[in-house]
C-alpha cells in the first residue's frame, strides 16, 4: 500500500458520506470531523497536529456560508485541503541561494536517513538546472562512506572532493570549500556522518564542521519511514544546531505518511525535497499543494469543484431549491436544471472527478449518461408549456405526440412522468433537498 493510500481511502469515505446528505448540521460537520479526526491519528499524525488542524477546520466549516452553501460538503473539502497546505508548510520552500557563492549546504542526518544519497540527488538537480555542484564526502567515519559518495557523483558526471579518512572533518570541509573556488563550483554539497542515535559527540562534531562551512542551508534528512521518530529528530536538531529546511527520504515507502504530514507543523522547518526512491533521479522539490491533493485523492476534486461553481448559476439554484421544498417544482425547472448540469461537461468525466465514485464510473460506457438526459430533453422540449408546468393533463394522445416529436415511445414518455412523479412525492416528503446532483438519477434507473 502506498503512503496516504490509506488516508486518501479513508477521507473520501467521510467525504463521500457527507455528500450524500446535502445541507448540512453542525452535528454532520462533527461527526464527519471526527472521522477526520481518527483517520489521521490512524495514519500516524502528530495529535497535536491533528487537535490544530481539525480545530481550524471546524471554525471555517461552521461559518455560515459554508452551512448555508448549495455545496457544503465540497466547501467542507476545499477547506479541508487549504488546511492541509497549511500543516503541510504552505508555500513551496526553496533552496536559497548565498549571496557570497559558492552557495553551501550542509546534510546532516542519523544513520542510515539517506544522507550520502540525498547529496548525489540533490547536486544532480542542482545540475540539470544549469548550476555547478561539487560534493564533499566529510563522512569520514565509515569509510565505505566515501567510496558510496564517489560512486554515486561518477554516476552523475558529477565532482568530488574527497580525502583519507584519517582526515578530521572539519579539514575536509576547509579544503573542500578551496576546492570548490579552484573548480568554480557555485554549489557545495556536504555530507557529513550520522550516528544511530542524537548524542552529544555527533552534535559537536556537526556544530565544529557548520562553523566552518558557515552554509546558506543545513538541511536534515530524514527518513519518512520512521514515522514519529522523524518527527522527534527534526525537533531535536533544530534545536541544537538549527536547521533550514528539511529532506524527507522513503516518500515511495508504504508507511502512512504521518512524518510527512506531522514534521513541518511540529518542528517549525519546512520540507524542501522528498526522496521517491533509490535511483539518483528519484527526487523532487517538494509542494504543500501537490501532496495535499494527492491526499483527498482529488487531483480533479478542486478542477470539479470550481467548474461546479462555474456552471452552476448561484441564484437560479436557490430559487430552484426553494420550489423543490414547497414541492412546486414542475418539468419546465427539470428542464433549467438539466442544462445547468449539460454546462458541466461530459458527465462521466465529472462523476470520475468525485472521491469515491470512479470505481463504478468506470463502467459507464462513454456518452451513456449525456444520451440519456439529451433524450429527456428532447421529451420535454416536445412538451407544450403548460404540459410541463401541469404533466398531470398528459393523456395517452398527448403522449403519442410527444413520443413522435422526441424521436421516441411512449413508454419512454411514461417512464419518465412516472420518474418524475415518485421525485415530487419524495419532494413533498421533505427528502428532495439536494440538488442538483441526483435529479439525473431518478429518471433513469441503472
Ligand atoms: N526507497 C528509497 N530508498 C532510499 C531513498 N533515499 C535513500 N534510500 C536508501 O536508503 C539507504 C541508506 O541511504 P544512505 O544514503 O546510505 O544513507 P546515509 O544517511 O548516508 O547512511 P549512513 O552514511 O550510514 O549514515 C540506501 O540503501 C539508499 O539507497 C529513497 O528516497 N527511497
Ligand atoms: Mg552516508
């Protein structure tokens, strides 16, 4: 299962839930919030991440025009996902650069994170986007290290400055940075050692080798894997050696993904990069906004959403609504209503764009769903005014007129009088409250 699998599967759950009810209580916006809630502890978030975001969440969701919307539960979303960019650190971070080049950045990490990895990915973007990286394996604790560190930039076409490993670090760093001028190297990457744990003799020696670099960017990398424990490292050397930024490594792991969504919001450092794999190249700069909607599973949820609103004339739907509650509805709105959704687009591809449905959308053939309502138009445009606003006087010759007019039978006609009939006593039951979505629905079963 991949990371926010889980999550995505269980926010489009509540969501879906929420949809389903229409206008919406304070209680539906609790409960639904509640199952947010615990989706989001069950995926490995911080509590107090959660207890904030849930907070916030709530306070927008209760506003009133959220309440009063046509669309509370897509409202509900859109807030849902402004305030998972927000934990997730807001705007995208990016590397700065120093004004003295070259620009050093420094990586520092516990065992095993993804640090010397990180370093040959990191110089190998900075690469492709036109810039002179030189790695320095200051790693001199395992000498492997090193070795891995010279492979990796060989791989890449990319410098090295590297020493004995009797070398102390502080001297690596010192000649690397010389190395850097003489090769005119405007970015130095260094990687420096981990250890299994945070303890004072790891914390020294990186506070000594930072002195010495004096780098625009020390950055951690941490392994998204480990979940909280991630989330406790980047405190802690935050800090003590304070940090600029963060580097999440294993973001292609299965773990639930709450490091990912609990670190920025805890420790105060905001992401810069993700590793998505052990390949050089699986690494990317990292965007609040992308992974939040990858999250609600809804890369087209906000697309859906804004063409909704778009398309959907704000007021013609409220006076629509109001009929519906005092049952006053008749064909002539159907037909209003019908277009509205027509202004939409290709149905099947709006029902694929909600969280929830694609499974079965999937099995509509194209253009099904368009036929459909393009044939209860014609019906209805061979309707005369007052057949429509009064469908009671239809009698077995106005419907054989219709059926020629619209190109189809009688039966077809009477389906959907009958269809039509079982909404307006649904209606006059006070169930027929949400518009628009599932008025296309009664008129023609599946
Ligand atoms: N799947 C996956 N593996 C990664 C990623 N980043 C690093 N790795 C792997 O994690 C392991 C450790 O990576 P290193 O770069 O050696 O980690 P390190 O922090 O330098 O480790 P030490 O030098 O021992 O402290 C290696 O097998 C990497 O291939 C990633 O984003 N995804
Ligand atoms: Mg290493």
């Amino acid at each position: 299962m991949a990371m926010f699998e889980f999550l995505s599967d269980r926010l489009s759950q509540v969501f879906y839930k929420l949809s389903s009810k229409g206008k919406l209580s304070e209680k539906d916006i609790d409960d639904a919030l509640r199952q947010v809630r615990l989706a989001l502890l069950e995926a490995d978030v911080n509590f107090k991440v959660v207890k904030d975001f849930t907070a916030r969440v709530r306070e927008r969701a209760l506003g009133a025009e959220v309440l009063q919307s046509l669309t509370p539960t897509q409202q509900i979303i859109k807030i849902v996902n402004e305030e998972l960019i927000t934990t997730l650190g807001g705007a995208q971070s990016h590397l700065a650069p120093s004004p003295h080049p070259p620009s050093v950045v420094m990586l520092v990490g516990l065992q095993g994170s993804g640090k010397t990895t990180t370093a040959a990915k990191l110089a190998l973007h900075l690469k492709h986007s036109g810039q002179r990286p030189l790695l320095v394996a200051a790693d001199n604790r395992r000498p492997a290290a090193i070795e891995q560190l010279i492979i990796l930039a060989k791989q890449s076409d990319i410098l090295v400055h590297s020493e004995a490993p009797e070398t102390k670090a502080i001297d690596i760093c010192a000649h690397g940075l010389t190395r850097a001028k003489e090769l005119a190297a405007n970015w130095v990457m260094v990687d420096t050692a981990g250890r299994i744990q945070i303890d004072e003799p790891m914390m020294q020696e990186l506070a000594e080798v930072k002195k010495v670099l004096k780098p625009c960017e020390v950055l951690l990398v941490v392994d998204a894997m480990t979940g909280q424990d991630a989330v406790q490292v980047a405190t802690e050397f935050h800090s003590q050696i304070s940090l600029t930024g963060l580097i999440l490594t294993k973001m292609d792991g299965d773990a639930r993904g709450g490091a990912a969504l609990s670190i920025r919001w805890v420790s105060g450092v905001p992401i810069k990069f993700i590793g998505i794999g052990e390949k050089v190249d699986a690494f990317e700069p990292f965007h609040p906004d992308r992974l939040a909607s990858r999250i609600l599973g809804m890369g087209d949820m906000l697309t859906f959403i804004e063409k909704a609103e778009k398309a959907f004339d704000m007021q013609q739907a409220k006076e629509l609504e109001k009929k519906v509650r005092t049952a006053k509805f008749d064909l002539d709105d159907f037909l209003i209503q019908l277009r509205e959704i027509q202004k939409m687009g290709p149905l099947t591809q709006l029902i694929e764009m909600l969280p929830g449905l694609p499974k079965w959308a999937g099995r509509l053939p194209d253009g099904t769903e368009e036929k459909q309502l393009k044939r209860i138009e014609a019906i209805m445009l061979s309707m005369t005014p007052e057949e429509r606003h009064n469908p009671a006087i239809i009698n077995g010759s106005r419907r054989r007129r219709i059926a020629r007019g619209s190109g189809t039978t009688p039966q077809d006609i009477n389906q959907l009088l009958n269809r039509f009939q079982q909404m307006q006593k649904l209606m006059k039951m006070g169930i027929g409250g949400k518009l628009p979505k599932n008025l296309a629905g009664i008129f023609h079963s599946r």
